[in-house]
C-alpha cells in the first residue's frame, strides 16, 4: 500500500509535469462526419493535442461522448449547431473535413456550390474567435476552399499565411503505398514528392526525384501518376455513392496535424507536403500551390521549391497551372461577389 506521503508526491508530480508541459487545443469542425470521427479518434490518441473540441452541425456531442472515453490525457467537449464560437474559442489548431464528399460522376469541383459557403462561414466564424489559430482545410475542393479561407481571413484583417494550410497529405500517402506496391518495397521507404494541387491534372507527383521512382518508364509511368493524380476516384466507385476516402484520409489528417503540432512544439526540421500561399508560382498567376515545406513554431517556415524535373513532369506541371489557376480565381471570386 502507499503511504500519505508517496501519494502526495505522485500527485505534486503529475501536477508539475501537466503544468509544465504545451496546452494545445485542437479543433475538428465537421467532426460528425466520414473523416471527422476517425480523425478525432487519432487525434484524441495523440498526446500533443491536450484538448479536443468537436464541432458539427449534428451529431458531434454523441461522438465527443464517445470519443472521451478513450483512456488518454486529453479533455474531449462536443458541441452542438449553435455552439461554433465557444468549440473554437482557445483553439490553436482547427481542422476542417465538414461540407459533403463526392458521388460517383462527380468532380471535386461540383462540390464547390455546396462547400464554398460552409468554408466560407466557418472561416468568418474563425477569423472573429480565433485568428491566430492554424487552419488545416480539408472540404473539396481543396483548390478553392484554401483561397476562400484566405480571402475571408484578408477582408478580416487577419490573414497569416504561415497559419493557413490546405490538407495534401492523401496523395502523397496514396503516392508512397501505389509506388512500393509496384516497387515491392515499404512504403515507409519510398517517399514521393507530390506537388500542384489537390484534383486530377493538378496533382503532380514528382517520381524522378527519388530512386525507386526514377525506376519506372514508360506506360508504367503513365499508369502510376494516373493512379496518383485518380485515387480519390477509385474510393468514390468503389463506395458507389456512400462518399468518398474517410479512414485513409483521417490518416492522413493526422498525420499532418502531428507534424505540425511537433513544429509548434518547437521541434526543428520538420518538413510536409501542404497547399499554403506559395511565391513559386506567382508570377503565372497562381497564388496557391504545393510543395514540401519546413513547419516551424509560428506554422509556415520555409517553402521548398520543386526541385529538378523530368521533361515528363514539366509538362504535368504545364498541365496543372491554367487548372489550379482557375479553381484558385474561383474561390476568390466567391468571397468578392458574397
Ligand atoms: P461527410 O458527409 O461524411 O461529413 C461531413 C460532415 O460535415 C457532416 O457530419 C456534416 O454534418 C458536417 N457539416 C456540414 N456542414 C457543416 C458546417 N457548416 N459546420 C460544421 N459541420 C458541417 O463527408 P466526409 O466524407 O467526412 O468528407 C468531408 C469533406 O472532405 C468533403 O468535402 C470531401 O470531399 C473532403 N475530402 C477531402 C480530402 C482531402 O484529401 N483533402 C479527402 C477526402 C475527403
Ligand atoms: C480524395 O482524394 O480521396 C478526396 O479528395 C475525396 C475525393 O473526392 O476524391
């Protein structure tokens, strides 16, 4: 048995090492959803996130009910339609899968008359409770909600580029697992740099950059960046009409949400895949665009540049531009004529 006093030291030590340690409260809006309900499960696993705020339209009491049973550190609250100011009220980060996900025969881009407005109000919403937060934009399309996020967050006066990040990780996931399943090798070994945006021709994997990679020619090439730049098509048939990725892209949610907080945290080199306000291709009238960039402790560190190409994949990312303009100009319009 313990005595008084072990007791007494246990709990002054418990008590000096959560005082000590990082508050991180992270946001889920759209929590109720396909990807919202796994990624608040990962999330609740994780132990940099010490508090979990679960917002949706319907259902996210039930599962922060759920979810906060999970025996781990963190406090997990829901909250309900009418309760978003007070779910992001102290959030440092806010991780947005809501708005709905494609059927088959759609595009990402179809989504947009539905997602724009729900993007564009929680981003108002926000911009007012929490403008220093760091914003990771999941809704499709991706493409366009990150410009409205911006835009809404610039009308505000309170747009940071470093804090604004749209979510790219599945395709580069996809990417890894589609070339080692090829390769015959661990995905966890074979990195690819994916770049551009994230819908079809706008997904430019960069496959000579590495040597497993650089390994496939010709018609196999072509099969795999098709494969890369359609994977999120593949899930779409094959749930034939019940949605598209959720348990592969609350993977990928997060993942990127942990290397994030680890670069918040204050620990250095920590490099990934985002869509953020990128200089590199500026001057095409691209504002947006994806590249592996170094997170530090205020977001946006350092954005990497492409890197060498090969004349196949300067031709993708010719591919790519006057696409990802366009979705780009769209959000923006949106934001100008609401
Ligand atoms: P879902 O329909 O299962 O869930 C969406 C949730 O959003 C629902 O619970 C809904 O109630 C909620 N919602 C709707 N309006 C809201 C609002 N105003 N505020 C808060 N919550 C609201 O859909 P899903 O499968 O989770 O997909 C969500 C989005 O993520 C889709 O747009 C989908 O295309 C996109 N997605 C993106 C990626 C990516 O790589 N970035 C991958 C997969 C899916
Ligand atoms: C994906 O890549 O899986 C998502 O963007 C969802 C979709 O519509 O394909």
């Amino acid at each position: 048995m313990l005595s008084r006093q072990t007791l007494r030291s246990v709990s002054a030590a418990r008590h000096f090492s959560s005082s000590a340690s990082r508050q991180t409260k992270v946001a889920v809006l759209g929590a109720g959803g396909g990807i919202g309900q796994p990624t608040s499960l990962l999330l609740k696993q994780n132990k940099l996130v010490t508090s979990l705020s679960l917002y949706d339209i319907r259902g996210a009491p039930g599962v922060a009910a759920d979810v906060s049973h999970v025996d781990t550190a963190s406090e997990v609250k829901g909250y309900a339609a009418d309760q978003l100011d007070q779910a992001l009220d102290g959030a440092e980060v806010i991780v947005i899968p809501a708005g709905v996900p494609r059927k088959p025969g759609m595009t990402r881009d179809d989504l947009f008359n539905t997602n724009a407005s729900i993007v564009r109000d929680l981003a108002t919403a926000i911009g007012r409770v929490a403008p220093k937060a760091h914003i990771l934009v999941i809704s499709n399309p991706v493409n366009s909600t990150v410009p409205i996020v911006a835009s809404v967050l610039e009308n505000l006066k309170v747009f940071d580029p470093r804090r604004l990040f749209g979510v790219t990780t599945l395709d580069v996931v996809r990417a890894s697992r589609f070339l080692a399943g090829i390769a015959g090798t661990d995905p966890a070994d074979t990195p690819v740099t994916v770049v551009g945006g994230h819908s079809g021709v706008t997904i430019v994997p960069l496959l000579s950059q590495s040597a497993v990679g650089k390994a496939v020619n010709g018609e196999a090439w072509e099969k795999l960046v098709y494969r890369i730049q359609y994977g999120g098509d593949e899930v779409v048939k094959a749930k034939d009409g019940a949605g598209s990725a959720t348990l592969s892209m609350a993977y990928a949610a997060a993942k990127f949400t942990n290397q994030l907080l680890r670069a918040l945290g204050g620990e250095k080199g920590v490099v990934a895949p985002t869509f953020v306000k990128s200089p590199l291709f500026e001057t095409q009238g691209v504002d947006f665009f994806s590249t592996n960039v170094e997170l530090g402790v205020n977001g946006v560190e350092k954005i990497h540049p492409v890197g060498p190409l090969s004349a196949e994949e300067e031709k993708l990312i010719e591919a790519c531009l006057p696409e990802l303009k366009k979705n780009i100009a769209k959000g923006q319009s949106f934001v100008s004529s609401s």
